[in-house]
C-alpha cells in the first residue's frame, strides 16, 4: 500500500519536487520505491533503517522534530537512500529521509557533526 509523502522543503537535487509515494517492493520487506507524484520517472530506493540497520541512531535538532510535528522518537519513520551496484548496495547513513509516520510530513536531514558515511554497504535484513 502507497503512502504519500510530502517534504518540507525538495530532496537535495530533485527541486521543485515535495510530493511523493512511498511505495513497498513486492518481496522485499522494508524496501521502497520513492517517486514523485509530478513525474513518476523520478524515483530513488530507500530502504525502512529500523529493519535493516537496527544500530544506526542519527540525532536530528530539536528544529527538525519541531517542522515535521515529531513529538517522539517513536513518532518517526527514517529511511536511508540505497544505490545498488553490481558490487553491492551501499545507503546514505549522513542524509537519512525524516518521516513523521502519522502525517507523512517528511525532510531529508543533512545531520551536520556526526560521523555517518556518505556510502554504507548494507548487510543483510536484521531478524
């Protein structure tokens, strides 16, 4: 089932675009197809970090929770960008894409002072 998703302000390279879907992948538990309602050829892979990357703790400010009505840390979805290559998938670990879960309010935060790589190889789905 499609979730639609709306940013605060356009992903990094994709202005003018806010509107998406979050799109499951049939047999692929917490990996999505992200497109944009307004051209449906703009699409990028990101994966759910909650399944795949059970120890990845990025910290947002306290702005960011604020724009997107994140009262919790349980109030959030946070996706991380996948690029699969023939060597393997690598995620985005210093950008993750911010979701409020209950509105779909969402923003890709640059998370400024953290040590997360640019290109993470992603291992198998934890259990």
């Amino acid at each position: 089932m499609s979730v639609a998703l709306t940013f605060v302000t356009p992903p990094p390279g994709l202005a003018p675009l806010t509107d998406f879907s979050l799109d499951p992948v049939d047999g692929a538990v917490g990996l999505y197809s992200l497109v944009a309602e307004a051209n449906r050829n703009v699409r990028l892979y990101v994966v759910d970090a909650g399944v795949y990357l059970p120890h990845y703790t990025p910290v947002i400010t306290d702005e960011h929770a604020e724009t997107l009505g994140l009262a919790t840390a349980d109030d959030a979805m946070v996706l991380v960008v996948a690029t699969p290559a023939a060597t393997g998938t690598t995620v985005n670990l210093m950008a993750p894409i911010v979701v409020n879960s209950s509105t779909g309010k969402s923003a890709q935060v640059i998370l400024d002072g953290q040590d997360w790589p640019l290109q993470e190889t992603l291992g198998a789905r934890a259990a």
